[in-house]
C-alpha cells in the first residue's frame, strides 16, 4: 500500500509568508505590551477639589496615607519572602534548560534516564510551519499573543470554581509562557512560593522576549516523548520531515503531545492519539477487533471497511456563524445516538463543543462473511482521539478551513508514523512509570527535570519474565497467538515487580497488561467469592451444574456438556458455566459485584452498561494489572494492598515528593471468604485429573492457587467458537502473576489455544522462578472461618457428613431423604405390573440444597441430576400416576458367536419387536458387564471377552427393554446355549450370506464425544459380518484414516491435534463378501477451553 504523507506546504498553502506573519505577530505583542503595562500621561494635573481634600480631609488623608503604606509594605513583603531569590529571566536563552530525572530500580540500580535518553535540534521561530504555531496555540493557550503570560481571566475562573466546590484543585490556568517557566527556570518545589514565581517570572518573560521568541523557546524545549526533545526532533521521529514541512494534520499530532505524552504516544496509545477504529458483529458488540493493522482491516473486513472510510470522507463540515457547523453527507443509519440523526438532506447543525460527539457516534454497518462463516452484520465504530479535539480547536478559532478539517479526520485514518529502534531497558514499565507521574503531577511539576525516581521492579524477576514472555510468544506462534504479557506484585507490599507488556516493544508499544481484554473464567472466583462472603457455602456444598434456563438466558458450557451434582470447589476449578451463573445470582448480581470488584481494584466495568448474567463468565472488559490487584485481596485474606510502581519520588534539591510507606493495607473483603478461594484454586483434588492442568497449574513445593480464563468469539451462524484472550491468574502468599496471551488487535487464535496451554506455562515458569528462594508458605487460617460437616446432597449440617467450611454461619440441619421405590419408566408408584428390573430407588427430599434451593427451576434440575426423581413439585412429592407400558414382554430373538483373531469374543446380536435400552452379562451370577443405550433400538449388537472363562462357565445374557421387561440368554464359554425366546444360532465361523452387516460402536456408546483440540480418545467398535470376506472403512469428515479387511473388533486411536473447534463427523462402514454395507456415524466435537 502506498505510505500517505501529510503536512508538505504544497499539500495545505499558508495564507501569508513567513515575513509578513512574524512581523504581524510583533505589531500585534507590541501594541499587547503596551496596553498592558499602562501609558504616562504628559501632565497631571489635580483640581481644586481634589487640593482642596488633601488640605481638609485630615481623616481622610490618614486612612488613605495609612492603606498605601500597607500595600507598598505587602509588595515589599511579598518580594522577600517570594520575589527576592528569583532565577535571572535570560538563564533560559543561555540554554538552561532541564537536569535529567532519573529511575531507580527496587536495588537502587538507575535504568532510564531523561534527556540523556533523548534528541534535541535547535531551530529558529521561522522554521517551524504556521500549522504547528496555529494548533498549538488553538489548543493549549487560545490567548496568547494578546495576555501578558498570565491568563487572569481562566485564573479568575479557576478560583471560582475552586470556592464553590466545582473542582477539587485550582487548574486550567497555565499559559504557555508560565509552563516555559515552570520547565525551564524553577524547581519541582510543590509551593505557593513557587506558583508565584512563576507567574511574576512568566510577566517578566513577556516584557523581555518577543511572543515569536517565547514560541520558538517553548517549541524547542518540549518533550514530545521517545527521546524527541524540541519540535524539529519530533517531526523527525514521528514524521521523518523537518518542523518546517508539517501541515495541519501533523501538527495536530505535535500539538496533542505536550499535554501527556506518554498517555497520547503514537505508537503505545494510538488510539489516543488519532482515534480508535474498531470492528464487531452488530449483535456481539464485546467481541471488538481493533483496526490498527491496516492490512488486516483491508483485506479482512474489506469491503465494510472501504464503506466507513468512504462515509467518512464524504463528510463536509460548514461553519455556521461563530458558535455551530453543519455537518452533511450523514446518513441516519449510520449514527448510533438519535441526538446526531441528521436531516432529509443528510445534514445535522451542532456546535463546536458536539463536533466530537457527532464524529464519536459513527457506526458504519453492513454484511461481512470473516474466515469463511456465513455472512453476518458487522459494525464498525470511530471513537475520537486528541488529534480530534485539536483540529476542533483550530476550526473553532479559524485556524483552518472547514476543508482542511474534514482532511484531517480522513487522513489520520490511515497515517502511518515513523518506527523509530528503542533500547530502553524494562520500556513497557518506564511508559507505565510516566504515565502514572504525568497523572498525578503533570499539571503542577516537571516529571522530566531533576526528579529521582525510585521504583519497585526487582531487575532479576523483570529480567526472568522477558525471557519467559518471549519464548511464551514462540510456543504459542502456531496456535496464532502473537502477543503476550505477565504483571506481578507483591501482596505483602503491592509492589509491582515485574511488567512486560509484549515480547518486543520495537513491535509493538501496546502495553498489554493495562490493555482493556475480556478475562473470561478468571473473573469467575471473584463472583464466587462474594456469594460465598453472603451465604453459607464452601467447597463441599453441593451445586447442580445441568441445563438451565435463568429467565431469556440459556448458557452452555465449553464442552457443550453437563456434569450434574458437583461440589462448589470442583465447579470453580472445573469452570463450569451454569454453576458460575448461580453464583451470580446469590452474590446480588450486577449491582452488587460491580461495586465489590470496585473495591477490590477493578475499575474499569460500568455500571450502566447491563452485563447481565453473562457478567460472571467474564463478558466485561478489565485489565490485567487491575486483575493482579483483585486477586491480591484473595492472596492477603481480605487485605488489600495498594498495587503500586513508584517508593519515593525527591526533588533535585533532595526533598522528598512523594514517598511510600509500607504498612498493612484496609481490609476489603472477608477473610474467611478470601482463604476459601484461596483454598479452592490451590488443591488438585478439585481440578480436572488431567496432567496438563494439574501440571501447569502447580509449583513444586510450593503453596499457589491459580484460575485459567479464556474468552471466546463465536459465529452465531456457522456456530464456530473460537478463543481470543487467555489467561492465567495465580498467586502464593507471596506474589500475584497474570499472564495473558493472545493478539493485540483482538484477532481470534486457533481453537487449540487456551489459558492453561497458551498462558499456563508461562505463569508456572515465572513463580517457579519468583518463589524458590523463599520458603513455602501456607495459607493463612483466618479468624471467623467456619469448620462444620455437611451433607453431601443437601450442603446442611449432619454429624455424619463431609468436612466443610464456610465464611458464613450455617445453622440449618439436614433432615435426611426418605427411600422410596419408584417406576423408573415415568417415576411413578411401584404396582403389580411394574417389571422387576423397571424398579428403582428414589428419594423424596427433607431439606433444600444450599444452592439450588434459591429458584425453583434450579430445584428441578438439581431433584433430577440428583436422581431425586418423579418430582411433582418442588417439596419432594412423588407421582401417584402408574406408568404407561405394555401389559407383557414382546418377541426379542438373540443369537451369539465366538469371533476375533483368538475365538475370545462373545458376540450376542438380537433382533425383534421391543426396542433394547439395557444389555448385562452375568458369569456364574456375578454381573461381568452392563451397558444402558441412550438410544433404545430393536435390533442391536454387543460384545464381552471370554478370556477369561472356559466352557464350564456359565454365562447369562440379559436384555431389558424399554419397559422394563427382561429376556434372558443362557450360554457357555463355548457360545452354545439357549434362549428363553427362540434364539437363532448361527454356526460359528461360517459364512452366512443371510445376517445383514451391522456395526456396533461402544466408545463412545452415545454416538458422540466433546474433548479438547489435542487430546485423544480411542473409537471402539464390533462389526457383525455373515461372510469371510469384509472390506472396513473409518473416515473423518469424509477423508479416509484407516482401513482393514478382517476382523470384528477395533480400536482406533483419534487424535485431534489438528482440528479446529466444532462439530467433525466420523463415519465406520463395513461391506461383507455379497456387497452389503452397513454404516454407523458419531459427532465429535472439538472444544475451545
């Protein structure tokens, strides 16, 4: 694609030359001065009168006398104790410009240094363009060439505000000469003294120096940062033109950067800085992909994307009078708020104050089809940046046309800056550092001059976790993952001691772990833990993880499966999604846990957005840095140690700023509540038994507690989920680790990557590194937690039951369950035509279970899961209706036959008029094998090895219908026998041409299986063939895998490591010696995690 270059005069003309504007400006700060410093007039003269009252007002004349004393006295008073040490005002044209601030690791190591670490090339006020003077201006100090360096007006206002309450401090009223002053000529004393000489130094700079000098001293000494010091330096850097060939759009950028340029970089926060263009499906508008990749955004989203872009340049501005412009060429279904709905022509009249809004609002719809899926809507939204609100600024103030505007907002859709090499030592923590300086003393100190800054990165763990990252990235390179990041701290101090925001920050300068990011499942332990803190629940308490519907909402979860009764523990560490959604619920939902992650250190959900139930999944956006803190509280037992980055901040003169005092932190949370997560995610005994994740999710010898999290994009219309965040949350008593993984533009990664393969090994390798020099501490038992035995099914007291504990008094007693034998076709009473084998025991419950008991619909299911069948209601009533069946048994005709290689197969087929739903081998009374076929049917074929037996064995074969009914088949070893109801016995090992081929598949006997992309499983299955002669095909999803021309029982092993996720069809066909083929199909399904 060809580069766009912006900001040649050839592009955007002066409207005067370099000459006559300097000499206009002069005219004009001469004249300014003048009027300023008051003209003496040739005479004074006084009247009779006035004689008259200094001669006779003898009272008068005292009072008078006496308060010009007092006011020469106060200015003499102010000079000593302010005025007297003042800096000399030419200090600053000699080139005094600021002594470098300097960072101190935790060891008191220095690594960064500013101004030794940066560039400056001194030009002349006629070499930088007319754009640049005009934004700056327009945006930072609109009064400049008219106000002596003091802006009295704002002041004024500023002080009004203060006194009545509208601002906390006194802001918004530094001029560019007084910010001149406050980076050249003082110290970073925080003092009124010190505002007041800058304000006396800042006049005296306006009597001394031109307005054309003070710029050109202004523009040249400014940070504009990545080492750009001055404007020339800066074009350079960013641009790769000098100051002089800059235009408009450029010099809103170079404008947009001395008000914070860490917060607006071009190359960490673009966003920021030009705007933000992101992409989501119309109805998902959380799965959002940034558009910063532009080969991305025009081949991917393509067409929809040349539609936004072609919206936006056919946009025309038109300034009506002074205070509104007419925005046209809009269309209505492209606005997302009806505030900016434009008019039958397209048009929509706004003030300048809502120009921004107006742009902010534009949502460019319509259908894409992205990696192959079904076409679907898809959105794309522009949000403002501060390049925006400068060229606002400038049209505002007629700096520019109304032409030249609209250019700007289309040109920096696509402007690429210049990547300049960066061998800064930790850059993502030094961006991190100055971003929280230039916050909190940005408008009242120079962070960059003579400032030593000591910080809290220990340089061995930093060092570790950029190695590990980077191979993290590398491992991860075939699962699509392309970016990662790791933050920790200390819970006992909340210092951050180690921030990688990426694998290489010549790359990419997004730092990752203050990025906004779905977190998926690790936000989960933090919606349990409030339910927890609320109600008397703990890790044994039961929980039915089935099929629920909460209202219009109906979640699933990962592996498209239910697991029934669970201990709360197990369905945390297992990540089940219906439990996580009870949870939701008994913490107070939205408007209690957006307050509660609040105060543990997550600022970013909102609390009008509606997440709804999905919110306990991890559908709000947060950050890994804000998570870290969160899950610091669960570490520190309900403490909350501020996370911070920065110990002590002195001045250049050795007075200290700011500095950080150890001491405990507020208690935030309950303890008890906190030691029951923390209990939770740190034994195995409640993981799945999977190596994988209890590898990756343990430190030898130490105590850690970790929660895996992964978010998901999913095409509502092919039904493909794919991952996009993953993440790893662990902590030990000690340390807190997040490590995320993923892409920085929010691309989804392939199917097989998952927080405890893709972000796992890398938290495991870093607190493997952190901890083994410490020594392993448990975690704390807290005052106020509960030791109590519950019952398994109910989660009540019972001194028979289970070791529970709990953060919340349970004074409930379980009651126990009644036995009762019920039908089991329809859970009705037991009578005389009830077959034996149709009965089973039921129970009819005394007490609710803790959890379940809190919506009715959950009782169901729980009642159900929990084999607490035929409940008519939720009090625990059984049916007093009889089940519905035939009054006797139908014709069921079974045969058998000695098959396999060894003759060690008992091979029992039936056929007749009663689908089969149950088939049991007992050897000499004992029962060998049973297996329950979830789809009854009437012809059938199942196998048992005879091994082990011998022709005096005796072996019974039980079928049990669908209703209950039981035909039995008595044999030997051998395979001879008989049956109760005709059997047909076939010869053994001769070709019958009469059996028709059949296939039986016993794993998986449901005829589907939901595993991971990665993992195996082994097809097994039993063909029945009447000939020698057989052909046996295994296909997956139509492409041929294995193959044979003998034998009657398989086992094949399925791997999936190159699967996506989805469904994926595996079919088995045999073909006997006649050309007759049987054909059995199951559903394997690929899961994300």
């Amino acid at each position: 694609m060809k580069k766009t270059t912006f900001g040649n005069h050839d592009d955007f003309s002066e409207n005067h030359s370099e000459s006559s504007r300097i000499s206009t400006r002069k005219r004009r700060s001469v004249s300014s001065f003048e009027r300023h410093r008051g003209t003496k007039p040739n005479s004074w003269n006084k009247s009779t009168a006035t004689k008259k009252f200094w001669e006779t007002g003898s009272f008068w004349r005292r009072l008078i006398g006496g308060f010009l004393i007092f006011i020469v006295l106060g200015i003499f008073m102010v000079w000593g104790l302010f005025l007297n040490d003042l800096p000399n005002i030419r200090d600053i044209e000699n080139g005094n410009f600021a002594e470098s601030t300097v960072f101190y690791d935790a060891e008191g190591n220095e690594y960064f240094r500013y101004g030794e670490n940066g560039k400056r090339i001194y030009v002349s006020y006629d070499q930088i363009s007319q754009s640049i003077i005009d934004a700056l201006i327009s945006a930072e100090d609109q009064g400049f060439f008219e106000n002596p360096g003091i802006d009295f007006l704002g002041l004024a206002r500023a002080g009004f505000y203060y006194i009545t309450g509208k601002r906390s401090q006194v802001q918004g009223t530094s001029t560019l000469s007084q910010q001149l002053i406050k980076n050249t000529l003082l110290t970073n004393e925080r003092s009124i003294k010190r505002k007041i000489q800058e304000a006396y130094l800042a006049y005296q700079l306006n009597q001394t120096y031109s307005k054309e000098k003070i710029l050109e001293m202004y523009l040249n000494l400014i940070e504009f940062g990545h080492g750009a010091n001055g404007v020339e330096q800066a074009s350079l850097t960013f641009f790769g033109k000098s100051a002089k060939d800059v235009g408009p759009l450029g010099a809103t950028i170079l404008a947009s950067l001395p008000k914070s340029p860490t917060a607006f970089s071009p190359y960490s926060k673009r966003e920021r800085l030009m705007g933000k263009i992101e992409a989501y499906p119309s109805d998902t508008p959380t799965d959002r992909v940034l558009l910063n990749d532009l080969e991305i955004a025009n081949t991917k989203y393509g067409t929809l994307y040349t539609e936004f872009k072609n919206y936006i340049q056919n946009l025309t501005f038109t300034q009506k009078g002074n205070n509104s412009v007419e925005v046209c060429g809009m269309k209505k279904e492209y606005v997302a708020n009806s505030a900016y709905t434009p008019n039958s022509r397209g048009c929509k009249e706004v003030n300048y104050e809502d120009v921004l809004n107006l742009l902010g609002n534009i949502t460019v719809k319509g259908q894409l089809a992205i990696d192959d899926h079904a076409p679907e809507e898809y959105t794309i939204e522009y949000s403002v940046g501060r390049k925006d609100y400068v060229a606002t600024q400038m049209l505002r103030y007629k700096k520019i046309t109304p032409d030249v505007f609209a250019k700007i907002i289309y040109d920096g859709l696509e402007f690429q800056f210049n990547i300049p090499e960066n061998n800064l030592q930790y850059p993502y923590f030094i961006m991190y550092v100055q971003e929280q300086l230039e916050a909190k003393y940005g408008n009242d100190i120079n962070i960059k001059k003579g400032l030593k800054v000591y910080t809290t990165l220990r340089p061995n763990l930093q060092k570790e976790a950029e190695k590990i990252i980077v191979q993290q990235v590398k491992d991860n390179k075939n699962q699509g993952a392309t970016s990662a990041s790791l933050v920790a701290m200390d819970n006992t101090t909340g210092e951050i001691i180690a921030m990688v925001g990426g694998p290489n920050y010549n790359d990419n300068k997004n730092n990752m772990t203050t990025a906004l990011r779905q977190p998926g499942s690790s936000f989960k332990p933090l919606v349990y833990g409030l339910a927890i803190s609320k109600h008397p629940i703990g890790p044994e308490s039961p929980v039915a993880d089935v099929k629920t519907k909460f209202g219009s909402y109906e979640p699933n979860n990962y592996d498209r499966s239910f697991r029934g009764i669970m201990t709360v523990g197990q369905a945390l560490a297992y990540s089940r999604n219906i439990p996580a959604v009870k949870m939701y619920f008994l913490a107070g939902n939205e408007k209690e846990i957006i307050p509660f992650t609040k105060n543990i250190g997550i600022t970013t959900l909102n609390a009008d957005f509606g997440y709804g139930a999905p919110l306990s999944l991890g559908s709000g956006e947060v950050k890994a840095i804000e998570m870290m803190q969160a899950y610091s509280v669960f570490a520190n037992n309900g403490i909350k140690n501020e996370a911070h980055a920065i110990k002590r901040i002195e001045d250049s003169q050795g007075g200290v700023i700011e500095e950080r005092v150890n001491k405990q932190g507020q208690e935030v949370f309950s303890p008890a509540a906190s030691y029951i997560i923390s209990k939770i995610l740190s034994e195995n005994n409640y993981r799945p038994e999977s190596p994988t994740w209890r590898n990756n999710l343990t430190v030898s010898g130490k105590t850690a507690a970790a929660k895996t999290g992964t978010s998901n994009m999913e095409n509502k219309k092919t039904g493909k989920i794919l991952p996009r965040d993953t993440w790893t949350i662990g902590y030990s008593p000690n340390i807190t680790t997040v490590v995320w993984a993923g892409n920085v533009d929010g691309s989804p990664l392939k199917g097989t990557c998952d927080g405890i393969n893709c972000a796992a090994p890398a938290w495991k390798k870093f607190m493997t590194y952190a901890l083994k020099d410490l020594p392993n501490t448990p975690f704390k038992e807290p005052a106020g937690l509960f030791k109590i035995k519950t019952a398994k099914l109910s989660g009540l007291l019972s001194d028979s039951g289970i070791s529970n504990i709990t953060a919340v008094k349970l004074d409930e007693k379980d009651t126990g369950n009644k036995e009762v034998k019920l039908d089991g076709l329809c859970g009705g009473p037991v009578t005389a035509n009830t077959p034996e084998d149709s009965i089973v025991i039921g129970y009819t419950p005394s007490s609710k279970p803790i959890v379940d008991r809190y919506d009715p619909e959950w009782l169901k299911g729980f009642f159900a899961a929990a084999n607490i069948s035929a409940m008519a209601d939720n009090d625990g009533k059984t049916s007093t209706t009889p089940c519905d069946r035939p009054n006797s048994k139908g014709t069921v005709n079974i045969s058998t036959k000695i098959v396999g290689a060894g003759q060690n197969i008992l091979e029992v087929s039936w056929s007749g008029d009663r689908p089969i739903a149950k088939f049991r081998v007992s050897v000499d009374g004992k029962v060998l094998k049973e297996t329950t076929y979830e789809d009854a049917a009437r012809n059938g074929t199942d196998r048992i090895s005879t091994t082990s037996l011998s022709a005096s064995n005796a072996i019974v074969v039980d079928l049990i219908d669908a209703y209950g009914y039981r035909y039995s088949y008595s044999t030997n070893g051998s395979g001879e026998g008989t049956s109760e109801i005709t059997p047909t016995l076939p010869s053994i090992n001769e070709d019958n041409t009469n059996i028709e081929p059949s296939i039986s598949i016993t794993n998986p006997s449901r005829g589907s299986i939901s595993i991971y992309a990665g993992d195996m499983f082994n097809l097994r299955f039993g063909i029945t063939v009447g000939t020698t002669k057989r052909t046996i095909n295994v296909t997956l999803d139509g492409k041929n895998i294995q193959s044979a021309t003998s034998g009657d029982t398989f086992v094949i092993p399925m791997l999936t490591a190159d699967l996506t996720p989805g469904n994926h069809q595996v079919n088995v066909t045999v073909t006997d010696g006649n050309g007759k083929t049987a054909s059995k199909s199951i559903t394997l399904t690929i899961l994300a995690r």
